[in-house]
C-alpha cells in the first residue's frame, strides 16, 4: 500500500516538473518575443528617419520603405502573440 502510494507521489512530482519546465519554456519564448519587438521598432525608427532624406522615386526608398513594411508585418505578430500568451489563449 505505502509503495504504490510513494509511487503515484512519485509520478505527480514528474509531471509537476514537466509542467513547470513548459512554463518556464513560453515564459522565456515570452520575453525573447518582447525583446525582437523592441529592437525592431527602433529599427524601424531609424529607417523611417533614413527615408524622410531619401527621393521618394529612388529604388532605395522604395527597398526602405519595403523593409518598414515587412518589419510592421513582423511586429503586428509579436503583438498578437504577446497578446495572445498574456491572456492565456
């Protein structure tokens, strides 16, 4: 009786420990998502002041202006997703 009673004790500390390394797995994915975000919207900053000195019909405002766009794409998605993990979807 003792032993299959230290055994199935034995069995929830595992699972516990699986559950707590898979929270500390998306809390981590968490704050790495939040720290890309951040250094793109700086980036994105400085890009933005590159293009207010660029001719607008130059092909490097054009590629600039493509980049801003794809970084705004990227960091709408880190939104959703912080989002998303915040409110426990």
């Amino acid at each position: 009786m003792l032993d299959s009673l230290l055994g199935a004790l034995s069995h929830l500390n595992l699972f516990d420990a699986i559950g707590n390394a898979w929270i500390s797995y998306k809390v981590s994915k968490n704050n790495k998502i939040k720290e890309s975000r951040e250094w793109m919207i700086n980036h994105v900053a400085i890009i933005r002041m590159e293009l207010a000195n660029k001719d607008q019909s130059s092909p490097e405002y054009t590629k600039l202006l493509n980049v801003v766009k794809a970084y705004d794409a990227k960091i709408a998605e880190y939104d959703k997703e912080i989002h998303d993990f915040e409110d426990g979807d």
